[in-house]
C-alpha cells in the first residue's frame, strides 16, 4: 500500500462526471409518494406545478443508474471540487486508537457545507426552464446561502424561509445571504396563510423545518415563474449528493483503502445519503460489505424512536405524503435544540435501506455532539458544523471501541461543514446553558397519533 498523505486530493480530471442513483440497485424500491387527496401515487403533472421539470424526472426514476452532470454544473463544480479526503492521524494520535480515520471534508465553499452540490443543479435546472425564482426553506442555514450563491450565479430571484429559532441564532448567516440577494423571512411567518395558521396554533413556536416547508411551497405554488426547490429528504437531492461518495470511494480506490465503517449525520439525509451511495451500491450488488451508521439527535429521533409510516413532508400539510421513518409531522424540537438536524421525518431512500437492515443508526445528545466537536477542533484545525460533529461523535465512539479490541478498522465519515456561523450554540455549550432534552415516548405517541391514516 502507498503511503497515505494527510490530505488525498484528485485531479480535476477526476471529477465524476455522473451522478450515481443509487435506487436503481435497490430490491425494494423506496414506496412512492401519494396525493394527499386521493392516495395514489403522484404523477410528473401532479409535481412539476411545484418542482422543475427535469428534477421531477430525476425525482420519479427508480431504474436509470446514472446521470449525466450537466458541463454548466461540472464547471461549477470545479471553483471548490474535487473536495479532499484527509486522514485525521492527529485525532488518532489523540485518542490512542489503532483505527484509521478520514473524513471527507465538504466545507471549502463560501456557504461553509455540502448543500452545494444539490444548489447549484437545482438553480441550474430552473434556469433552463425559464423560470424567474425559486423558494426554499432553511433551518440551521447551510442549505439557504448554498441556494442564495448558487441563484446569484443564474441570477434567478431566491426567497428563504427560515426556521424561526435559527434566524434569530444566527443573524450572520442570514446576511450572507443577503449578500447574495436572496430575501430570508423567519418562519412561520405572517406572509402564507399556512404560516398565520401555524401562528395561531402554536403562538409564539420557535418554529422547525416542517413549518418552513409549507410557507416555500405555498408561496411558489401562488407564485407565477416560481418553483419550490428542497436541499435534502428528496431523492433528486441523494442523486447530485451522490458526487460526495463517488470522489470518496475514488479517493480510497486511489491508495487501496477499504473502509470498514462508514459514517454520516442524518437530518433529511443528504449528506448521508451522497456519502454512502456507491458503496451501499457495491453492498446491494453483492460485491463488498460495509458497515453503515446514520446518526441523528436524540432530540430529533427520526429513525431510532421514528415510525416507518406515511406522513405529511411539511407540518402544514399541504405536501405529499411520503413513506419515512418519522415523528410526525406536526413534530417540532425544543427551543433548547441546537445542533441542527430539525426535520421530523427521513429521505424514503435512506428509510427503505434502514427498514431492510442495511444501515444502522445511533442517536446522540447534544452535549456529547458539541464536546466531540471541541475535540476534533482542537486536533485537527477546523470547526465543524454542529450538524457534522454528530458524525465525529460516533467516529469517536467507534475508533474507542477499537482501542478496547484492539481493532485495526478503517473508519470514514462525513465532515459536512464548518461552524463559524454557529458560534452562539458553542457559547451556550461552554457556557454550561445546553442541556439534553430528550422527548418521552408520550411526546412522541402524541405525534404518531395524527399520522395519516393510509
């Protein structure tokens, strides 16, 4: 074996030039979303009066292997692509671990995360279709400023709603935004009739990414020109995400590396899902084995306390209804809560996988996330998004369990992001004001309750 640098970069060339769906190596393919008002499947019609046209396409395709990255979005690609794979030896010199340990960094761009890589195809596709803006939503706010820059570079008009409690935390992002001339509205909000409603049921909610959903498709579905665009949860999203782990595996390939354990937090499921694509791909087909963890808030436990149910995307119920393993959709995290990952439900894709027992996943308090985070920090030189330090947080616990065994295992993980816009939730922490809410089974039970009845 050659010998491995700290950091492994590819050449330009090396850039994928495909996106890789990995539902097309699926047995069981993920269940397909129904019309709320007649429960049959929905139609390309029925989701290009919110979506783009050629993202419906990509959305609905459960056979077609590989997409080709439009030449306007690869060169794009190439301002921050490909992303570095590093190996943390100074994190495994820090935890006395025999394991090896890398992580694929996905925070060299302006917007400080991997949201990117979905933002500017989706902006790329509402472009050629002629189309004057888009909506979206935004919880910690990654995903709003990837979408803001990558709607500057089309000039296409970008409206945000953000979840409420994050505007407020954290004032910084949302002027970056700004700065690439995006509008960023708190949510709920008094401008859709879903969010004055939400309003009045639950005065003064800090709000959750549910909450935001409804208010961005409502305004594009009343918005001529406009279409609704997601940055996670959708399969379209899994697929341009999928650039993550088709450089990571390339990367490995390069230095004949195989990883024993892959990692990566798990909101919506983005991340995860780009990261592990092509190896979930090579562990469908029968070709190699990888052990597989998702790994989500404690606060926000979609997929180990979660139901594997049809459920409304959005709180305000006006989405389609997705098989996920969720909370329900009226779900909302406490105030308390914040290490992101705030969506009640879970990518259908990643949701069939883990009902099939192909994946695993673990869920972490917060206190334990940010005290992983200040670890990694203070080893290995970057900051990481609270989001990404769920990731770092199970790297940990697995590379100590090596140390316990004595375990030579590969270990690589996702470090989604970086978390200088997040400096308020690290205050909080050093400051001895986070604690680990974790909601009850009654709590919980309350959610399941209004599932829909399908």
């Amino acid at each position: 074996m050659k010998d491995i640098p700290y950091k492994i970069y590819l050449d330009e060339s090396e850039l994928p030039k495909n996106w890789y769906n990995l539902r097309a190596d699926m047995k069981n393919k993920p269940a397909p979303l129904l019309n709320p008002a007649t429960l049959q499947p929905m139609t390309a019609a029925e989701l290009s009066g919110v979506f783009c046209d050629e993202l419906v396409t990509q959305e609905l395709d459960d056979t077609t292997p590989y997409f080709e990255i439009p030449e306007e979005i690869r060169d794009f690609y190439k301002m921050y692509r490909p992303a570095p794979l590093v190996r943390a030896y100074c994190l495994e010199k820090k935890l006395g671990t025999p394991a090896k340990i890398y992580y694929k960094f996905e925070g060299n761009n302006t917007s400080g995360s991997h949201k990117l890589n979905s933002a500017i195809a989706q902006a790329y596709y509402a472009k050629k279709q002629g189309l004057r803006g888009v909506t979206t939503e935004t919880g910690a706010g990654q995903w709003g400023t990837a979408l803001s820059m990558a709607c500057s570079y089309f000039e296409l008009d970008c409206k945000v709603y953000m979840v409420k409690v994050s505007y407020e935390q954290k004032p910084f992002r949302r002027e970056v935004m700004r700065v690439y001339g995006a509008s960023v509205t708190p949510s709920p909000s008094m401008e859709t009739e879903v969010g004055r409603k939400i309003l009045q049921e639950h005065p003064g909610t800090s709000g959750s990414l549910g909450c935001a959903i409804s208010e961005a498709v409502e305004m594009a579905t009343h918005s001529e020109g406009y279409r609704y665009v997601l940055g996670s949860v959708l399969n379209q999203v899994l697929l341009h995400q999928s650039i993550i782990g088709l450089e990571t595996k390339t990367a490995l390939d390069k230095y004949g590396i195989t990883p024993d354990i892959i990692i990566g937090c798990a909101g919506g499921g983005s991340n995860l899902g780009g990261l592990i694509a092509p190896f979930m791909g090579e562990k469908l087909r029968g070709e190699k084995d990888y052990r597989i963890i998702a790994v989500e808030p404690a606060s926000c436990p979609s997929f180990t306390r979660g139901k594997f149910a049809y459920d409304f995307c959005d709180t305000g119920m006006v989405c389609p209804l997705a098989k996920m393993y969720t909370l329900g959709s009226g779900f909302i995290p406490a105030p308390n809560h914040a290490g992101g990952l705030r969506y009640h439900g879970m990518s259908t894709t990643l949701s069939q996988l883990y009902d099939d027992g192909l994946m695993e996943a673990v869920s972490v308090p917060q206190t334990a996330v940010f005290e992983a985070a200040e670890q990694f920090a203070r080893v290995e030189g970057i900051l990481p998004a609270p989001e990404s330090s769920h990731a770092i947080r199970a790297a940990i616990d697995e590379a100590m369990k090596c140390k316990e065994t004595g375990e030579e295992k590969t270990i690589v993980f996702g470090l989604t992001g970086t978390g200088y816009f997040d400096m308020l939730a690290y205050e909080k922490f050093h400051n001895g004001k986070m604690d680990d809410y974790v909601p009850t089974d009654a709590e919980l039970q309350a959610g399941f309750n209004k599932l829909p009845k399908v």
